[in-house]
C-alpha cells in the first residue's frame, strides 16, 4: 500500500506539473486533467490512492509555490481520493466499470459528489485565509474537476481496472479483511456524505455573497475570511464523521 501511495503520488504530480503552465488563477488552480488521476487511484488502490491524491498535489505545489493554502489543497485531495472508493464500496460490491445506464450514473454521481467536496474544502480554506472569495474558487473548482474527471475517469476504469483485478493488486486484494460495518453505521455515513457536502457547498455560496450569517459565525472580518470559515466549519465535521462512519 505504501508503495501504491508513491505510484499514485508520483503519476498524479507527474501529470499536473505541466499544466501549471496553463493558470486560471494564478499561484491557485490550473487547467487540470490530471484531476481523473485521483477517482481511478481511489477505485484501484483504495486508501493509498487517497493519500496519493493528497501527497500529489503537494508535491505539484513545489512548482507553483508553496503557501499555507497548501494545506487545504492536501486535505481537499485527500478527501477527494476518499470519497469514490468509500462511498462505492459503502453502497454496492459492483466493479465501477458497469456500462449499464444505471452503473455509468452512479458512478458520475460519485464523481460529482467527491468534485463537490474537494471544490468546497478549497474554496472554504483559501477564503478563511483571505486569499481568494468562496463564490469565484469553489465553482471554478468543481467545474475544473468535473469535466476532467467525468470524461476521463470512466474511460480510464474500464481498461485499468480489470487488468489490476487479475494482478490482485486492488487495494482489496491486498488489505486484511476488514469487518463489514452494520448497514444503520453505512446508511448514516451515507447520509451525512450525501446531504453535509452539498450542503456546505451551498452555505458557502450563501455566507460569502452576503445572504445569510449563521449564528454560529461570532467573529467578523472585512475580507468575510471568518464568516467562511468558522459558518462552515460544523457542516465540514459532518462530513468528516460520515467519511469516518465509511
């Protein structure tokens, strides 16, 4: 697993490095069809795809400039590289390469929905720091990983994944077996997943244009870094205890 991590690390930053010729926001985001890499690393590697995805990043960063949004970019990678294989796995043994009507819509959902978190992560992250508003980087974000990921992810399953099955290397094959958590733990990982990411997406939108200042919210700055941050902070820990409950 430490050495798929590494694999999934090296191809990911292997692929967005270039591309940081190609800026949407300077010094933030680029022109990213690297952004596929962490959906097929997360269905084959499980775990090590994940933190493939978060190390990946970091590494790109290197060459763009480090800076304490970085952090956030690791964890919205990381959470992004999580969400395909735990939230799959939580509903269905299927492979992800079905191309019934039914398995090709599950699966764009589960892109969508990892998209949406790492999209949100970002956005929350680097307007708590001042640096960019929640309502120009979160959707620049999910539109920069949705079509990447939507167009190239599928395509890319459906020759990787049976070769990796017959060479026992999914993260499965090599894991010990893990205890099947009860389905009422499943169903509400599910559910806080499911309803806490769009959400939070949502509240973003919401706080950072001015219509709506949760409660919650008591400490106020001129940039609205503060409203962001701390107004999504408890529907993020949501979501991370039902990616926990996964």
């Amino acid at each position: 697993m430490i050495v798929l991590t590494a694999i999934s690390a090296a191809l990911y930053a292997a692929i967005l490095i270039p591309f940081k010729l190609v800026p949407i926001i300077p010094g933030v985001t680029e022109f990213r069809p690297a952004n596929a890499v962490p959906i097929v690393c997360s269905f084959l590697f499980g775990p090590a795809g994940a933190w493939g995805a978060g190390f990946g990043n970091l590494i790109a960063e290197f060459f763009g400039g480090l800076g304490p949004g970085d952090l956030f970019g690791f964890l919205a990678n990381l959470a992004y590289g999580f969400v395909p294989y735990a939230v799959w796995g939580a509903v269905t043994d299927a492979p992800p390469t079905s191309r019934t009507v039914g398995g090709t819509v599950a699966l764009l959902g589960v892109i969508a929905l990892a998209s949406l978190l790492c999209a949100t992560i970002v956005g929350w992250g680097l307007n708590w720091l001042g640096f960019h508003p929640f309502t120009l980087l979160a959707p620049l974000a999910l539109a920069n990983n949705l079509v990447s990921a939507s167009v190239l992810a599928p395509l890319l399953l459906r020759v990787l994944y049976p070769r990796v099955a017959k060479a026992r290397l999914l993260y499965r094959d090599i894991l010990p077996p893990r205890p099947a958590p009860s389905r009422a733990r499943r169903a509400l990982g599910l559910a806080l997943v499911v309803g806490a990411t769009p959400a939070a997406f949502l509240s973003g939108l919401l706080i950072a244009s001015g219509r709506w200042h949760p409660a919650w919210a008591v400490l106020h700055s001129a940039s609205g870094g503060a409203e962001i941050g701390l107004g999504l902070l408890p529907i993020l820990g949501l979501v991370a205890l039902g990616c926990a409950l996964l």
